[in-house]
C-alpha cells in the first residue's frame, strides 16, 4: 500500500454477512453498503433495547451518523459490523438514560397506590420479552440481545461494546439472574 495517507483495504471474513467482506476505511462507498446491509440488523438490535420500533429507527440513525463521522478512523481491530454495534447499543443506552429521565415525574404520578387486583398467573402470560429486557439495565439487555437473538460469542461481544469478555458474562449471568427471580417471585 502506497505511503502516507493512502487508504488500506481491511478484508473481513463474515461468511453469514453476504457483501461484508472487505470496506475502505474513508470510503463513502463502502460506508453506504455497510447501512445497506447493516441497517435492518442494527434496528432489530435496538428495538429490543429500547422497546420500540420508532425509537430504535431513531437511534439507528444516530448511530450511523455517528459512525459516519468516526468512518476514517476505524481500522479494522475489530470487524466492521461489530464496531459499528458498539456504537449502537452506546446511542441506546444514552438514549435510555435521558428516557428514564424525561419519564420519571409522570411515572411517579400514574403509580400511585400499587395494585392488589393482579394475579401473578395472569401477569405472567400477559408480559412480554421486550419489556421485560428494557426492565433490565441497559447494558445487561445490550449483552442479553446480542448473545440470544444475534448469537454473539461473549468475545464478539466484548468487542463490540469495548469491554472484557469476563464482564460480558457477568452482564448475562447478573441479567439472567433478574429475569429468573421476576419469574419466580412472579413481579408484574
């Protein structure tokens, strides 16, 4: 490759991603196919950390802008699809955050005294997964997400959200941990 300043080609091997095996870091091109490709799977990801559709549209687009703006700096320590998830599930937990913010004075008024009509039989076929992983902290539904529905390994993971895989495996054990004892206890 040529001297300073010359573009390197970084070839990622992602045999279940058709079309995401090699990008030109700074190369427009290149980006644009990674959303094309990327964007639905992001989405997905997101919805089920931020609990809905408009709202993971949202910070997918964010994320991507985000990326865009970073595009010439990646290189290839991690694969392409991976960094890009770090800085996706970063956008959702950020977008959480000031959620529970914005959300706290009219959930203090709407809880009001708790209610003693609920059977926990009928709450439990009534409740769903998504809202039960946006229950969980953000980061411990990020992990949960990407280790169930995406099929990560802890290592592709830690990658992609920039932590160790030792606490990648902790998050879903904690996580785990949460979603069994709301089952038992039966917590509406």
């Amino acid at each position: 490759m040529g001297g300073v300043g010359a573009l390197a080609t970084i070839s990622i091997q992602e045999p279940e991603h058709a079309g995401l095996n090699s990008y030109t870091p700074g190369s427009l091109a290149d980006f644009d196919r990674l959303y094309r490709v990327s964007f639905p799977r992001v989405v997905r990801t997101l919805s089920s950390i931020v609990g809905s559709q408009a709202a993971a549209e949202d910070c997918a687009q964010e994320a991507f802008t985000r990326a865009l703006r970073s595009w010439t700096r990646w290189h290839g320590e991690v694969p392409v699809e991976a960094w890009l998830h770090r800085i996706a599930v970063n956008t959702a937990i950020s977008y959480r955050r000031r959620e529970k913010i914005r959300a706290l004075p009219s959930l203090l008024f709407r809880l009001g005294a708790p209610r003693t009509d609920l059977d926990p039989a009928d709450w439990a076929d009534s409740r769903s997964l998504v809202a039960e992983l946006r229950r969980l902290p953000p980061k411990q539904s990020a992990a949960i997400v990407l280790r169930y529905y995406h099929g990560y390994t802890n290592r592709e993971i830690a990658a992609a959200v920039g932590v160790s895989e030792r606490t990648v495996g902790q998050r879903i054990a904690d996580a785990l941990a949460i979603l069994r004892k709301r089952i038992e206890l039966g917590e509406p």
